[in-house]
C-alpha cells in the first residue's frame, strides 16, 4: 500500500502543481500588464510593477487552489485510467473505499497548504501590496465616505456613543482625514474632533496631528458660548478600538486573516452594527480549504471511466467547467445567504456540501453500476 500511495500522491501532486503554476503564470502576465499603467506616474518604475504583480501571486494561489487540484486530479487520473494503470491497481487490491481514503489524506495535505497560504502568505502580500500601491500613489483613498467605525463609551450622563471615520491612508501607512463625533446618551452630539493625520497603537491610543476639537456644551447661558472651539498640534485619544481593529476597517478584505475576520465581526456585533456580511466572510474563508477535499472526490470517480469514455482534454475540459461552477455558486451563496438571511455557515458550506453530495453519488454509480 505504501507504493501505491506513493505512486498518486507522486503523479497526482506534480499535476497538482503544474497546473497551478500555469494559472499563476497567466494572472501574473495579467497583472503586470495592469500595472504597467501607472508605470511613469509619480516615479513609478517598471520593477515597481513586477513586485506589486508578484504580491498579487500568493491571492491567486489561495482563490485557485481548489480548481487546481480538481484539474490536477483529473488529469492524473483520467490518464492513469486510460493507460490501464488504474485497472491494475483495481485488480491488485485498491477497493473504492480504500482508494476513495488515500485521496482524503491526499486532500487533507492540499487542505492545509491552502490554509497556510490564505491565512499566512496571502494576507502579508496583500498589505505588502497595499503598502507599495500608498507609496507610488501618495496614500491610499478609500471609496464612498471612507470607513466608520463604532465605539460605546460609559459616562457619568449615560452611555456616550463615538462614531469615527478614516478617509484614508497615507504613503507612510498613517490615517488621514480622521474625524471624531462624540454623542450623548440622548444622541445629541457634543464634540467634535478633526485632525489631517494620525496613528493608533497596539492598546488603541491614537496621536493625532493637528487636531481641531468642536464641543457643545449642555448647559447654554450667556456666559458660556454655544461652541467651545480648540487646535492643538497633537492629541493623544484612548479608545478601545486598537490597530488591528482599525486596520479591519480601512484595509482590504484579502488583507485579513480568519482570526481577524473573526475579532472584526465579534466587534461589529458588540457595538450593534450589521456584521452579518463579515460573518459569511469568515466561514468561507474557514470553510474553503476543505473545497481541496470536496474537489480530490469529486476527480475520483473520472478513475472509474472506461478508457474510451472520452479522451484526457475533454475530461480535463470538463474539469475546468466543474471548477467554474463551483466558484460560481461559492460566490452566488454568500451574495443569496446575506440578502436571505441564511444561517453564516450554512451559506458559506452549501456549496461545498453540494459538490460532495455530486462527487459521492457520481462515485458511487460508476462503482456499482459500471
């Protein structure tokens, strides 16, 4: 048994591989052509825009594991049965159960390197990515009205509620256009504060740099005025929101790991926000290197064809469209799950118990049948 484990996990995992440097190939040639387009633009260099390609890479890896081992798996299967070698491997002892086994270790092992690299590789290159793009560009703007985040403070007149927003990031990573509304526990605002820039540290003290502070006092006599207005060159804020829970907030989603996902969406729900959308986020990413395993069973069953049962490309064709399909519905679930209001986990694994469900009965109809 050990050689004949060694013999698909050999050829299946150099097909795995393959494929997936081919399709990391061709987005890398994508992405660099993308990027030539800002080269010139503010000192910007060819190098430049090889490297954001390149922090682009480990994405793309994560995103296309899945289809590449169900490519790679088909490919090395389907080739195995049309040389017969699978059939000799049948007829020495491989059973549907034990050769359904060795490709779960199998897709147990391209489980974790999924994993490693979605929440290990890819979330450092994407801030990489974020970081080189801020400092060709001047800073990095974010759509809309920015990000706002949320904080509920306790105070001797009742809860007091800090609504705060970031229009974006500087070149040298800090906030810009920071804006600070305080309101009281009747929803009265009652400061303001607006600084240009400023950073917050790992216990949520943010140092703001020319800082513009408006406050409405309660009481309205003649002698004090409506508005109190201050300017100081730099503020130091406490808040409990910290640099991690910021950079939640202002950052790319691919920049963040299951953890953060996870702590950002704990926050969202604490201070009464919808965090639903987070949530999905969070299964599918925690969910999503299982697909590996969804997809080594859903490739088993092309084993099992007869040998004249359609060439290697057409089953390799057909493999590319399963894995399509798969992404299809991965996306078209969480869209479908947040504006239905499913269950997190049940949006996020719908797609993946549906291809299994597929690749089983697919299984087990040619095993019984042919």
């Amino acid at each position: 048994m050990k050689t004949v484990r060694r013999l698909l996990y050999r050829d299946i995992g150099a097909s795995v591989a393959f494929v997936a440097l081919a399709f990391l190939s061709l987005f890398f040639f994508i992405d660099f052509v993308d990027e030539l387009d800002g080269v010139g633009r503010g000192g910007r260099s060819v190098w430049a825009a090889v490297l954001a390609a390149a922090f682009e890479l480990p994405g793309h890896l994560y995103e296309l594991m899945p289809i590449a081992v169900l490519i790679g798996c088909i490919f090395s299967l389907s080739r195995m049965a049309q040389s017969s070698e699978f059939t000799i491997l049948r007829t020495g002892g491989l059973g549907p159960g034990r050769a359904l086994a060795l490709l779960a270790g199998l897709g147990l092992a391209f489980a974790a390197l999924t994993f490693v690299v979605g929440d290990y590789l890819a979330p450092i290159a994407e801030r990489q990515a974020v970081l080189l793009k801020a400092r060709d560009s001047g800073g990095l703007k974010l759509g809309g009205a920015g990000a706002w985040l949320k904080e509920k403070r306790p105070a001797p007149d009742g809860e007091h509620t800090f609504s705060i927003n970031v229009a974006g990031t500087g070149a040298g990573g800090q906030l810009a256009g920071i804006r600070i509304f305080e309101f009281d526990a009747d929803g009265r605002l009652v400061a303001r504060i607006e600084a240009s820039e400023g950073r917050v540290d790992a216990q949520g003290t943010w140092t703001l740099q020319d800082a513009s502070i408006a406050r409405w006092p309660r009481a309205r006599t003649p002698d004090d005025p409506r508005v109190q207005l201050s300017r100081v060159a730099s503020l130091a804020w406490q808040s409990s929101l910290t640099a991690s829970t910021v950079a939640s907030a202002v950052l790319p989603l691919a920049t963040l790991t299951t953890a953060e996902l996870w702590r950002y969406s704990v926050h969202l729900g604490d201070q009464e926000q919808a965090n639903e959308r987070y949530q999905i986020l969070f299964w599918k990413k925690a969910l999503y290197p299982l697909a590996c395993l969804v997809m080594v069973a859903l490739a088993l069953p092309f084993a099992y064809q007869h040998a004249r049962a359609g060439s290697v490309s057409l089953k390799v064709f057909g493999g590319i469209m399963l894995g399509i399909g798969f992404v299809l519905l991965n996306n078209l679930a969480g869209h479908v799950g947040l504006l239905r209001g499913w269950t997190p986990w049940v949006a996020a694994a719908t797609p993946s118990l549906v291809f299994l469900l597929l690749s089983l009965a697919a299984f087990g109809w040619l095993v019984r049948y042919r």
